[in-house]
C-alpha cells in the first residue's frame, strides 16, 4: 500500500509505502542495506516480533524527481 504526497514543508514529492517486511526489505536502497547496524536491529526487531506471535509491516520511503514522477503520470493514465 502506497501513499504519494507533495510534503509541504520542503515541497518534494514523496512515496510512502507500508507493506510485508520481506517485500519491503528487498526494495530498499543499497545506502540503507549497507548500514548494517540499522539492518541488525531492524531484523532483531522482526525476529523477536514473529517469536511472540505479531504480524509486522515496514514503511519506506523515497523521494521522487521530476522523471521518476512524469513516468508515475503517465503509468496512472493508462490505468485510469
């Protein structure tokens, strides 16, 4: 699931997505996959989650340039 916002603090269009932490893990950036300390802590958190029973979700999210945002239009025109 998936939210597409212009932040109005800074002006930046932003996705904010929240979803399974395996799906959500795999899309992250290499920067966020190489700070290992985050990464431990995030999957220690996950794993003692699931050891007690609770269902997790993850939330990213990114900023998007003017192409990146022309290609979303596009693709949400086509789907309408």
């Amino acid at each position: 699931m998936s939210i597409l916002v212009t932040d109005p603090t800074d002006g930046l269009v932003k996705l904010y997505i929240k979803g399974a932490d395996s799906i959500i893990l795999e899309r992250l950036s290499e920067e966020c996959k190489e700070d290992t300390k985050m990464m431990d802590r995030v999957k220690l958190f996950l794993d003692e989650s699931s050891t007690k029973g609770f269902r997790t979700l993850l939330m990213g999210m990114k900023i998007l340039d003017e192409s990146e945002l022309k290609e979303f239009k596009e693709l949400l025109n086509i789907a309408e």
